[in-house]
C-alpha cells in the first residue's frame, strides 16, 4: 500500500498510517471471502469451471 496524499485536506497521517499495518491482513480476506463465494456460485450453477478446482487449491494471495 503506497501512503500519499490524494486530495486537498487529505492529511491524516495516524488514519494512513494505520490502514497501512493493517492492509495485508485485510487483503487477504478480502481474497479468501470472493474465493469462497466464486466456489459456491459454481456449486450452486453447477457450472463446473475448469478454474474452480484450480481456485480450490490456492492457500494464499
């Protein structure tokens, strides 16, 4: 995450500097939450992606 001002008044250096730490721990269930969803949506289309059994199997981001 690049930590820089974007707009006028956008200065918060305390609110920056904690979506900072947090960023990667965040982004990772972001990710976890949409592989799950993409695996359910499969299931219930009953699409059988070819990707879905490769989705299956990713750990991490």
């Amino acid at each position: 995450m690049i930590i820089c001002k974007v707009y006028p008044s956008d200065d918060n250096k305390i609110l920056k500097r904690l979506q900072h730490d947090h960023y990667s721990s965040y982004v990772s269930e972001l990710f976890s939450a949409a592989k799950k969803k993409f695996i359910q949506a499969d299931a219930i289309l009953n699409a059988n992606l070819k990707i879905t059994a490769s989705a299956k199997t990713v750990e991490r981001w």
